[in-house]
C-alpha cells in the first residue's frame, strides 16, 4: 500500500489546476501589463508548486514498520 500524502486526491487534482493557471496567467499578464503585478502570478505558482513536490515527497516516503516483538 502506496503512503498517503497530507493532500487528498481532490486537494492535489486542484492544486495541479491552481498551479497551471497561474503558470500560463503569468507570461500572458506580462504581455498586456505595463507594471509588475504579473510576478504575484509567479510567485503563487511557485507557491503550490512547492506544495506540491512536498506531498509527492511524502507520498513516496517509504512506510515505516514496527518491529516490537
């Protein structure tokens, strides 16, 4: 049995589709934006990203077992 990460299935479905929303807003809110305000688009993307990497590092985080005898 696969180790359950501290996201549900449905938490990780939307925050693959935040992460990807942000990432394609980002370049396209630079293009028809004179000032900066795209860069929080960055930054909200980097956020989930990293998110996400940490509950798929806790996912293939081996189980543990116990050993008491």
């Amino acid at each position: 049995m696969r180790s359950v990460g501290f996201l549900s299935e449905r938490q990780r479905r939307l925050a693959w589709v935040g992460f990807l929303l942000a990432a394609f807003q980002a370049p396209l809110a630079a293009k028809l934006v004179d000032d900066a305000s795209w860069f929080f688009a960055v930054v909200v993307a980097l956020v989930v990203a990293t998110v996400i990497i940490a509950d798929d590092v806790e996912r293939r985080r081996p189980e543990t077992v116990d050993y008491s005898e």
